[in-house]
C-alpha cells in the first residue's frame, strides 16, 4: 500500500518528520522500518529547445510594438546605443548567413542538430538522445528492499547501514553504479521527496520501506559508463512514468521538466 503526500501538508514538514522519525529509529533501533536512499539523476538538455510557437510571435510582436513607440533618436546618441535586434530561430539565422556574399569576413554558424543517431534508432541506453530535454537514468535488476528476486527497473539507490548522513547513503549508490561520484553533482543535502512502502502487509514481520530521493546532475557525460546493473535507460520524464505507472502521481509532483 503507497502512502502518498497529502495535499494539505507542505512537503517540507513531511520530510521533516519522516527524518526526525529516522533519526529516532536509528537510536534505539527498535523501528522495523528500512531507509533506503534513491537517487534521481538527471542529464541536462544539451542543445536549447525550439521556441515555443506562441512565444516567437510575441518576441516579434513586441520588436515591432517597440520599434513603432520608440522615439526617434540623433545620429550621435545611437552610435552609444544599444539597438536590440529581432529574435530569431536558429534556422532563420543560418539562411540569412547563407545568403551572405562569399569571403573572408563571412561568420561559420552551425546549428546543434536535435535529434541523433539514438533517437533514429530508438535507442534508450544512450545518454544523447532527446538533446534538448531531461533525461534520467533507470537500472534493471534487483534493487534493496525488493521483496522478490525477480529484476525490476529501478533509481540507482542503496539500504542506508552505517552512514552518518542519507546525503552520504545516496552518494554511495551513485558511486556504484558511475565509479566516480566526481562526474554528478548533488542538488541539494535534503531530499526531494520520500515513499512509504508497506511490504509484506498482514504477516508478522511486515515492515515500512521508506525510500528517499536524492537529485543530481550529470557534470561529465563522457567519462563515466554506469556497471553494476543487467540494463540501463535514459529516458525523458514522460517515458519514465511509463515505467512507475503506480507512482505516476508522486513522480509528476516530485520531478519538475
């Protein structure tokens, strides 16, 4: 049974509450409840997104509307001046480069392309595809507090033993899998938000999985390759939920794309 965050509660008196209740458990140890620490990493777009077609013609809306009001200036005061251009999309610039005359002086503009080879070929286990989104990695196998065997997609995470900090549990996880926390970067010392998991529910020995997740960015895509997993996938946020569809609800509040 998933505990989902109510609603009339701030999420930070949730998590505040979860981690002075962890902090209670592992002093007395006498809480069955495991803590594990997930950690939600995230490769930032690569190349800048379209413009949004709404949004480019307000930009040129606005150019003329200004060009329209703007008194007219001397001569000497705009040699001192700053005159905005107009916005445009990166296609528009090169055709315009294009047109220019042959010659020394011409500018060389190349345009990032959006779309690769993995996005072709629908290929989920390369981090370049889908350049001008987010992308977070999934592993598949058998992650801490699965109650079967039986190999699951999964955040990279670990079952919090002897660290001093859950910041600390989640880097470990990460570290197992990337080999060297120095290509991420944490966002922050707290957690984004936590899961309740009741497992083995009527039988004697049920206990709590409380699973808290970390964020962090991708610093160094080219040199690190994620190991210790049957499989891996980059995927967007909406692809992601297709993998959680029970957690869907959290998942759409907790990570913001």
């Amino acid at each position: 049974m998933m505990q989902q965050i109510s609603r009339s509660q701030p999420t930070s008196s949730v998590l505040l509450r979860s981690l002075r209740s962890f902090c209670a458990s592992t002093e007395t140890n006498s809480s069955p409840d495991k803590i594990v620490a997930a950690v939600v990493f995230e490769r930032l777009p690569i190349v800048v997104p379209k413009i949004h077609p709404t949004y480019y013609m307000f930009q040129q809306f606005a150019f003329r509307w200004g060009k329209i009001q703007r008194p007219e200036k001397k001569k000497d005061e705009k040699k001192h001046k700053q005159v905005k251009s107009k916005v445009k999309q990166p296609d528009q610039i090169q055709d315009k480069l294009d047109s220019m005359p042959k010659g020394d002086y011409k500018l060389e503009f190349k345009r990032v392309p959006w779309s690769g080879n993995a996005d072709e070929d629908n290929n989920r286990r390369s981090p370049f595809r889908a350049l001008d989104r987010k992308l977070y990695l999934l592993l598949y196998g058998s992650p801490p507090g699965n109650p079967t065997e039986k190999p699951i997609w999964h955040f990279p995470e670990k079952t919090y033993e002897a660290e001093k900090t859950l910041l600390l549990c989640a880097r470990s996880a990460l570290r197992a899998v990337i080999g060297d926390s120095s290509y991420a970067s944490f966002v922050a010392n707290a957690p984004m938000g936590h899961l309740a998991l009741q497992q083995n529910e009527g039988m004697p020995d049920s206990q709590t999985l409380k699973r808290f997740f970390f964020k962090s960015q991708v610093v160094g895509l080219n040199k690190f390759q994620v190991e210790n997993c049957e499989d891996h996938v980059w995927v967007t946020k909406d692809e992601l939920l297709e993998y959680f569809p029970e957690q869907e609800a959290f998942l759409k509040k907790m990570i913001i794309s």
